[in-house]
C-alpha cells in the first residue's frame, strides 16, 4: 500500500484527465465550422442585386445604399444612450427593446439595429459611431424603382424571416430577401451570392488579419440583370384606366406567350414597400381587405367567367361533332326543357346560326350546344369528362404554371365533381347548363381567360404565359418556349373566330369598334353574390371582355374584368379596346372612350355593401361621375395609396 | 578515462531522458503557437517569446551536463548548503525582489528575471531526503517528523508570504514522501477527511457537514467492534472534526482573498446570484471558460499546428504560461493530448519506478519527492486548465513559457537521474 498509493493516484489522475478530455472534446463538441467559430469575425460584401428592365429596355427597378446599424450585444459598453437615440431618432424604450431582442437572438453574432437609415442619418451618424462599441454600420442594397407602377409585378424586397434562415443558411439575419413578384420568383437569378470574409479577432474583438490569409474568403457575384415581358407604357396606361375601379387586365401576345401587362387595381406605389417605412406601409396595404391591393386580381381573381366561355363550348361542340357552324338554335327569350324555363336571355333575332350566337351572346343556343355535347356519351358523367379535357386543354381548370408566385386554379367540373355533389349517376346534363354560359361551377382568372383567348387568336395553340424575356448570360425556362396544342383541330377555331369578330361588327361590342383594327371579342357580363350581415345579397355585375386583335396572326391577346361595372362592353369592353388600340397604334384615336373611362368611378358602388343601408344594383343604379383622372408623371412619385379623394369612409 | 566515461553514460536512464525531451520539444511546439506575433522569421528570433524560450531550452543542456558530471555524492553531502542558499535566496526576496502581478517572488537582473521559489522546490527534496536518511533520524518520533516537516514549512512560509500561494500548495506533495517513508496510516485517514471535510463544508455548510460526520463516526463505532475507539474518542473527533469545518469555513470568509473565495466558488458552484454570476464569468472565470472552449473547439485531432483561431486569437490569456494545456487541446486535439497526459504519466511513473529500486535512502526519498513535486504541478495545472479544480496559478513542468521553471524542474529530474546512475556503486 505505502509502495503503491501515489502509483495508484497518478494513474488514477490520468484517467480522470482522459475522460474530461474525452467529454470536452470528443462528446460534447459540436462539428467544428469556419462560420460558428467565434474566433472568427464574418464579414459579408454583398452584391448588386440584379436591374429590371421591361421589354423595351426601359429601367423599372434599380438599387440605391443604404445602411443598417448593427448591434453583437456582447460587445457594447457603456454609453451616451441619450445621445445615440437622437442620432438613430428612436426612443429610449425602443433602444431597450430592440437590445434586449438583439441579445435574445444572440449576444455574439450581429443582428440588425436599426435597419435602412437615410443617407442623411447616415452622414450624421457615421461621425459618432466610433464612441459606440458594440454597434456597427452594414451597408446593404435597396431597390430604387425607377416607376410608380408594376407593384404587383416588379414586387418588393423584405428582411428574411426565421424559418427561411433555418431553410437555406446562405440568409442571415436582417438579409433582404424577394417577398412578392418577381422579386420572389427570380430571387435566385436577382440576387447574385454574397462574398465573405474571415477574419480573425484577438480577445478584446480585435481584427488581427484575414484567417489563413484569407484562402476562405469568397468575392461577391453580382446578380444578373433581367428583362421583362411587360410593356411599361402598357401597363401605366392599364393602371390609369384601372384607377377607381377594382378588377384585373392581362394582356399576352398570343405568338409567344410573354405577359404585356397585368394591371391589379387598386395598387399602389412600389416604391413604399422600400426602407424604414416598409413594415408599416405593408401592414397597412395587407390589412386594408376590403379594397384589398396587395393582392393580384389579373392572377388570383377567380370567377365565373360568364360569356366569354361560350365560345370555348362552341369549339368543343364543333370538334365533338355534334353542331356545325349552320345549324340553328330557335330562342324563345331563354331555353325551355320541356316546358320549364332553364335559363333566361335578352332580347335579340331568331333563331341563330353559331355566328349570330356568338355576336348575340344568345343563352338559348349554347346550353342547345352543351347538352348535345354532354348527352353525346353513354351518360352524363363520361360527357362531362370529354367536355372538362377539351376544356383543360385552353389551360382552365389548373395552375398555368408561369413563372409570378402567386395564382389561383380556377375549376372546369368534370362527371365525378357531379357524382360528388348529386351522388353517382343521379345527375343528368339539365341539372348543369349553367356550365354552358359560363356560369354555375365553371370558374377562371382573368390570366386564364387571356390565355385562353390567346389560344383561340392562335387557331389551337398557346404558349405558357411568363413574365420572364430574358436573363443575362442565360435562356429562359423551356416551358416557355414549348408550344402547348389544344384538342381542338385548327379548322374549327375559323367559324368561331368570325363569330367573335362579328361581336365587334354587329353584336354586343359593336359600339365599341377601333378604326383600322380588326378586334375579335366576346362580352361577358358574371353575377354575384357576397354575405351581408350572413344574409345573401347581389351585387352589381361584373363586367367582362376578353379580345385579340389583329384578326389574323394576332398580336395581343386580352382579358379584363371590372368588379361591379355591370355589362361586359360598359367598363371591360372599352378597356379593352383602349388597350388594344394603345398596344398596337400606340396613340388613342377614340378618346371619347377613353374620357368615358376616367371620367367614371366605381369606388360608390364598392361602399354600398358596406354602407349598413339597403342599396340598389344593375339597372337601377346610376353611375359616379368625376374630374377626368390624370395620368402620373413619370418624375412624379406618389407615394400614397392609389384611391380616389371621393371615397367614402368606412 | 574515455571509456570509462562512455560506460558512465549507459548508465543513465534513457526512458527517462526521452521522455523529458519530448515533453520540452512538445512544449517548445506549443509555445511558438501560442506566443508568436506575425510570421515566423526565425526559431531563435529573440524578440519573441518561443525564441527566449529555445535559448532557455539550450541553456538547460548546458545544465544537464553540468549536474550529470558532478560526482553523485555531492548532492548528499552539500545538499544542507543548496537548501540553505536556496532559503537565503526566498528570505533575499523580501528585500531586493520585484513585484509581478501582485507577487513578490523575482529578481530582477538586467532584463532578465529569476524566480528563486522555481530551485527551492529541490533544494528542499534534497534537504529532506537527506534528513530522512540520517542514520539518527527516527521518523516514528514526533520530534524528528516535526522537524522534517518544519523543513518544508520554511520555504512554504517565505513563498506564502510572498503572495505565491499557489506555489506554497506544491508543497503538500511532500506528504506522499512521508507516507512512503513509513507515516502511520492514521495520517492517511486523516488527510483524506480534511479534505472531504472541508469540501463538504464549503459546499453544504457545517450543520450538514456535522450531522454527516456523526453518522460516519456512529456507524464506525458499531461496525469496527474488535478495533473501535471509545465513546468518548468518538465524541472528541466528532468535536474535532466539527471545529475543522468551521475553520474551514471561517478561513474561507475572513481569511481568503476575494479572487481566491471566488475561484473556490466557481469550482464548487457555490454563487446562487445570476447577477453575481454573470460577473464571475466575465472576471474570475473568464480564463476558464475560454480555455474550456478552446480545449473543446479542438475535437478528435484538432485543428493542426499553429491553426488554432482561439490561440492565434490569444483568447486565453496567459495561454505561454500556465494556460498552455489550452493550446495542446485546441491545436492537436483528443489525441495530441492525451499523448501529453500520457507522457506525463510515463514519466512521473518511471521516476517512482526507479525510486523504488534505489538501494540508498537518500535517493529513494529523493526521487519520491521529484515524483511527488512533477504528479502534483501535472495535477493542479493540467485539472485548473480543465476546469476540474479551482484555479491555481502554477506551471505544467517542462512545457509552460519561462527560463526559470524550465530549469527548475531540469534541475530536479536530472539529480535523480545522476542519483539513480550511480545507485551501482551504492552498497
């Protein structure tokens, strides 16, 4: 015992430093990275985000500096927090906040203070920040948009949130990341990498030299400029005649399937989703539901599209064989099964051949055509199924798939939709022929509807709609490029086309006629329903207009719905015929139109509902009449929401 | 001649040598890492520390030579005289010495400094172990253990007093001496239950620490029947043991300085105030959590040598001196060192090895305390850096930065094994 006790303890003693060596280093020791080693100062360089042009080669989205104070809580001492709140302009309760949030996330790493200071605040501030330990001065890029429209389009640029960091580790905290538009859906093409820098710091923080002479570090790519689709002269001019109205125009040319415009309106000014105020600005866009601007209704409006969907049966019935071109629908003010009134229509000759049909818009003659359709197959459910395909194929009923992140599906039903809702085979096509005019269960966006009118210009084709022309030093999707067939065969499209044609020449748009234009048209007009206090009530039409033009070898192709403009030619149809004309002459010959336009304002009829008091709707309304509305300077940037002094209060 | 001092060579012990080169080598290493400012220019660049440091380790074979040619017996017979210098050297320091750091154990010399406390540590082995093996010396007797112990008490005293405490701990290695050489167990059970008395002191306070010294002194009496003490015995060491523990507490709260009743708190994690705590971290506690983490950051194999960012960051501080465990852990990882553990094992190990197999007392003893002195600064530094005891600011032999310590300990290990070459003639 007395030979071995200190034997024993050094032994002893050994173990014991192994094992703490062990647990230290082996057991509990996390996977050793550059960019958790707290020895290691990481400093980002980041790189120009990608400019936006439109398709003209006109600047719409540019960057401007901008800086953002930083705080690594640890790291600050004592100071002047009087003096400090002045120069940042913030409270002294906010300081505490915002430090103590700082310290919550991280006392090492950096988070943002004070984020997006005026260059003004900046110059200020940059002088004193040296007294300030602990606090640091990043500067980053902020978008400039050149414009004051595309809101919807363009998109904007926000902090990145939690969950995405903890997605994809290349964000850190207070990184701007793409939120809307195709900020969010070409945020990879846009935003470049950001370079890095390791440094290594001493204990007292500071920078002693780049770590292992900085053959880590990386350099910044720059993001890559992008070209859009969208003709900016276009789409200021669709947000004028949008301004007072709510609803949606998407305008594509049918030959390639790049989006021309696509107006929303409300907007708003993109350039109040930039700086300090973006959080504030956004809240108050997102929480106003009743005019609703951030969200997109040339994409995410989905309706019963109402007449324009007839033609869509015409073609199906003309391929189905079950109708030619000649045949002839006698109309009664309505159609009668048996001697039950099924639906309802205006007054107008008969009976009608498909052209009169279409040009009239005649209800009689297209639930004639559908339930032939229909009840061509052993029964009414496999019909439906042929009908939903053929209209599948004008891409209704499913996400179109370009290349903006937000949209609706839209619904074409199809037999087992029924069997769901009736039960198996207890259904027949008299219990569905609001299908036939585009109302009942048939739904669409108005992106939809342009696309599918796009197809009909183009005799049987359409290109995938995209907002994308072209990436710098790179191709565009394929699927863009990829002409996509309907089931339609091409000889079909010509009787139908005529028909349309006809709507401007002598039907219901004739009224709304462009001189040296040769417009294809069809009028819709969808009703509709919201819940008042849970009680059902109808509201005002909406009014709707789908056209391409030329008549051959079309060049635009164009939907535009106006919610509550009642018929389809009083507000949609002359949108689109201003559009149109825009487009493809460049200068407005019919200015009466156009001064119908923005001398009438929808915005009274949008606050009936709201009202508390029982209101008038369709006919018996009378429309708001006021000051012509002007448009924005280019130079002149509004920064308010887009809405008209008249507007009542809510 | 010639030959007869080549047979003389052979007869050191080899094992030992390889081992103290490369724990120098290893330490030189370290130091380099830990210590240099910008590039490397030159190993011997004496502007920086690692180059002072390679001139101290040239310097130490000068010394080896030195001790490895001085006849054997020399160290027995003048040992009284080395003690006495050494001695006269710690009293010097009251009046000639410089303060660092708040201790007054250096002389300064030019720019050189020397610190006396590093070479009293074998002055005293020898002293003692040549006391011990006096032939008139009675180790069994009260008066003659006094006095060996009073031999380490008088430089104990003067580094005490110089405000070196954690040098003065060093010498309670001595205790292993005496053990080996013949203490009674007693001395054993009652060193141990200082220990474990004071600790449960500290940490649960002396009603606890009481009632659980009743307990273990109760259940003693009644399962010890054929050797137990008598009740009244057992009351007076209850009493004793009672009266220790309020000493000990009461020398922890109005004797110990605050710094030291915080190291002591931290270790048995007495501070319950988060505030206070908080403050610890950043203060007292700070080398210890940044050695910790540079330790820990260096995982299986480390991160290679002269790649450490903690140690190029010099984030602990003192990391040439006594915090160059920190480096070793950070830049070779697990298994670089654990390798230096183990060369610190294989060492102290094979010094007690040949201690054991000394025929003279004199070198027996000797070498017991160079095992001794290496084990307990292995221990308290290697333990502090980990964090498994409370901070003690002494060196690891052989690797910290410093000319002193380095020759120190040289000094120590190569007299036994000059001691252990000569043990042949010895009858």
């Amino acid at each position: 015992m007395r030979k071995i006790l200190l034997l024993l303890t050094v032994i002893i003693v050994g173990l014991l430093f192994i094992s703490r060596l062990f647990y230290l280093q082996v057991y509990k020791k996390e996977a050793y990275s550059l960019y958790e080693d707290t020895a290691i100062r990481k400093e980002f360089d980041y790189p120009k985000r990608g400019y936006v042009y439109d398709r003209n080669g006109k600047l719409l989205v540019a960057n401007q500096p901008s800086y953002d104070v930083m705080i690594i809580p640890r790291e600050v001492e004592s100071l002047d927090t009087l003096e400090f709140c002045k120069l940042l302009k913030i409270t002294k309760e906010d300081f505490i906040k915002k430090y103590r949030r700082a310290k919550n996330y991280s006392p090492r790493l950096p988070s943002p203070f004070v984020p997006q200071l005026s260059k003004k605040d900046y110059a200020v501030l940059q002088e004193k920040m040296r007294k300030f330990d602990g606090f640091y001065i990043q500067k980053r890029s902020l978008r400039d948009y050149q414009t004051s429209i595309g809101a919807n389009v363009l998109g904007d640029l926000g902090e990145v949130n939690q969950r995405t960091i903890k997605k994809q580790p290349y964000y850190g905290l207070g990184d701007l990341i793409g939120k809307q538009g195709i900020e969010l859906s070409y945020e990879d093409v846009l935003r470049g990498k950001k370079g890095i820098k390791f440094i290594q710091k001493d204990r007292f923080n500071k920078n002693i030299g780049p770590y292992k002479e900085g053959q880590f570090d990386t350099l910044p790519q720059p993001g890559k400029d992008i070209k859009i689709t969208i003709d900016a002269e276009l789409q200021k001019y669709g947000e004028l005649l949008m301004t007072n109205k709510r609803g949606g125009i998407v305008a594509i040319d049918p030959s390639n399937g790049e989006i021309l415009a696509l107006v929303t309106g409300p907007s708003y000014n993109p350039n109040l989703l930039v700086g300090r105020e973006r959080n504030k600005n956004f809240s108050r866009l997102y929480l106003d539901t009743i005019s609703r601007p951030t969200w997109d209704r040339g994409l995410q409006a989905q309706y019963p599209p109402g007449s324009p969907f007839k033609v869509i049966n015409a073609l199906i019935g003309l391929q189905e064989n079950v109708i030619t071109p000649e045949d002839k629908v006698t109309c009664r003010m309505g159609y009668y099964y048996g001697s039950r009134k099924l639906t309802g229509c205006h007054h107008h000759k008969s009976p009608v051949d498909m052209n009169a049909g279409i040009a009239q818009s005649c209800n009689a003659y297209f639930v004639t055509t559908y339930r032939k359709i229909v009840d061509k197959y052993k029964d009414a459910g496999e019909g439906m199924n042929i009908w939903a395909d053929h209209a599948k194929s004008f891409g209704l009923g499913d996400y179109l798939g370009y290349d903006l992140p937000v949209g609706q599906k839209g619904r074409i039903p199809n037999g087992s939709y029924y069997d769901k809702a009736y039960g198996d085979n207890r259904w027949g096509s008299t219990y569905i022929v609001s299908n036939a005019i585009g109302q009942g269960e048939v739904e669409a966006t108005p992106i939809q509807l342009a696309n599918m009118v796009a197809a009909i210009g183009n005799r049987g084709y359409y290109y995938t709609p995209h907002i994308i022309k072209e990436i710098e030093g790179d191709t565009i999707p394929s699927k863009f490029t990829t002409k996509r067939q309907t089931t339609i065969d091409k000889r079909h499209f010509e009787p139908v086309v005529q028909g349309m044609f006809d709507v401007y020449n002598k039907g219901t748009a004739a009224s709304l006629r462009i001189p040296g234009i040769d417009i294809c048209g069809k009028t819709g007009t969808a009703e509709n329903f919201i819940k008042i206090d849970s009680v059902k009530t109808q509201l005002t039409d909406h009014s709707i207009f789908v056209a391409f033009a030329p008549k051959d070898n079309p060049k635009i192709a164009i939907a535009v719905f106006v919610e509550n403009g009642y018929w389809g030619s009083r507000f949609a149809g002359r949108m689109a015929s201003l559009m149109i004309e825009k487009y493809i002459n460049g200068e407005i010959t019919r200015t009466d139109m156009e001064h119908w336009i923005l001398t009438h304002s929808l915005e009274n009829e949008y606050a009936k509902p709201y009202s508390g008091e029982p209101f008038k709707i369709n006919g018996e309304t009378t429309l708001q009449v006021i000051d012509k509305v002007l448009a924005p300077k280019n130079d002149d940037f509004d920064y308010s929401i887009q809405t008209n002094p008249n507007k009542p209060k809510l | 001649m010639h030959s007869r001092e080549q047979h003389r060579g052979f007869r050191f012990d080899w094992i030992t040598i390889v081992l103290f080169l490369l724990l120098v080598g290893f330490g030189w290493l370290n130091i380099m890492s830990a210590s240099h400012e910008g590039d490397i220019v030159s190993y011997f660049d004496m502007s920086q520390l690692y180059g002072k440091h390679a001139v101290f380790i040239g310097l130490t074979f000068v010394l080896i030579t030195l001790i490895l040619s001085v006849e054997a017996k020399f160290y027995e017979r003048f040992s009284s005289v080395i003690y006495i210098v050494a001695m006269l050297a710690l009293v010097g320091l009251f009046i000639f010495g410089k303060d660092v750091n708040g201790a007054r154990s250096w002389y300064g010399i030019g720019s050189m400094t020397i610190q006396p406390s590093e070479f009293a540590k074998f002055a005293t082995a020898l002293a003692l172990a040549k006391y011990m093996s006096d032939l008139q010396t009675d180790m069994n007797t009260i008066k003659d253990q006094l006095r060996a112990v009073g031999i380490i008490i008088l430089p104990a005293l003067l580094i005490l007093l110089q405000n070196d405490a954690g040098s003065t701990i060093v010498y309670a290695s001595f205790f292993f001496v005496f053990y080996r050489e013949g203490l009674q167990q007693v001395y054993l059970a009652i060193a141990i239950s200082a220990i474990v008395l004071a600790v449960l002191a500290l940490k649960f306070g002396i009603l606890i620490t009481a009632v659980i010294a009743a307990i273990v002194i109760c259940s003693l009496y009644f399962f010890r029947r054929k050797k137990r003490a008598s009740i009244l015995q057992s009351v007076v060491i209850l009493l004793v043991c009672v009266s220790f523990s309020a000493g000990v507490r009461m020398f922890y709260d109005h004797v110990l300085k605050p710094h030291q009743q915080n190291r002591i708190s931290l270790w048995l994690r007495l501070e319950k105030d988060p505030a206070k705590l908080e403050r610890m971290k950043k203060e007292e506690a700070y080398n210890l959590i940044q050695s910790e983490q540079a330790i820990s950051s260096g995982g299986l194999t480390g991160k290679g040598f002269m790649q450490g960012t903690r140690t190029t960051g010099k984030f602990v501080p003192e990391q040439e001196t006594d915090y160059i465990f920190s480096t070793v852990g950070e830049e070779w990882g697990f298994l670089g060192s654990s390798i230096v553990v183990i060369l610190f094992m294989a060492l102290i190990i094979r010094v007690l090895f040949l201690a054991e197999s000394q025929k003279s007392q004199f070198s027996r003893v000797y070498g017991y305390g160079v095992a001794a002195i290496l084990f307990t600064h292995f221990t308290i530094n290697i333990g502090m850096v980990m964090g498994l005891i409370p901070t003690v600011g002494i060196p690891l032999p052989f690797f910290s930065y410093g000319g002193s310590g380095l020759w120190g300990f040289t000094i120590l290990l190569f007299i036994f094994v000059k001691l252990d070459s000569n043990k042949i003639n010895e009858w």
